[in-house]
C-alpha cells in the first residue's frame, strides 16, 4: 500500500512541477536565472520543512509525502543540470548566484518551514 501511494503521490509532485515550472518560466522570461526550478526547490523544501515540523509518527505517511510528493516535486538533477549550463555558457556569475540561491534558499526555506510547524 505504501508503494502505491509513493507512485501517486511522486506522479502529483512531478505534474505540479512540470505546471509550476512552467508557469513561473512564462511569467521570469527577462530573468537570466533558471527561476522556476529555482522557486520549485525552495517551495519544496518550505513544504518539506512544514511537514517534517509536524512529526507525523506514521512512517508510511511520511514516505508517501515526504519521499513521493517533495522528492518528485523538488529536482536536484534539474538543478545540477542548468548550473553546469550556465558554466558551460561561461555565465559563471549567473552560475554562482543560481547555486548559492538555491542552496541557502533551500536550506532557510526548510528551516523556516519546520520553526512554523514546530
């Protein structure tokens, strides 16, 4: 049962992400950062935050959200991938700002999420 609701809830992450991305991409379009990744993974790790704040003690619940939902919402692969393109265009300020943004946004996000949960 536990596996059946990490795929659908990892298929729910994934499609917002997909939405989300896009349509924070349309809206940033001057923006010479990958913006939409960018506000995906910091959202994620807010609601990652939140989430793991609650201490939900029941271990399928927190597979299912925390590791279906968050793990295919959020993309470090995605991430890794625009930073080495930033690098490649030899944009390495850009790049350098896109990593720092992402991490300690990252980090302050979850952070943040899980003092207003706890």
């Amino acid at each position: 049962m536990t596996l059946a609701g990490i795929l659908i809830a990892g298929g729910l992450g994934a499609m917002l992400r997909f939405w989300l991305g896009n349509v924070v991409t349309a809206k940033t379009k001057g923006f010479n950062l990958p913006i939409g990744i960018l506000t995906i993974n910091i959202l994620g790790a807010l609601g990652l935050g939140i989430f793991t704040g609650l201490h939900i003690a029941n271990d399928s619940a927190s597979l299912i959200i925390g590791t279906g939902f968050f793990g295919a919402f959020t993309t470090f692969s995605t991430f890794s991938i625009e930073s080495v393109q930033l690098l490649l265009a030899k944009r390495v300020m850009e790049s350098i700002l896109y990593i720092t943004l992402t991490l300690c946004g990252s980090l302050l996000a979850f952070w943040c999420g899980w003092t207003i949960a706890t």
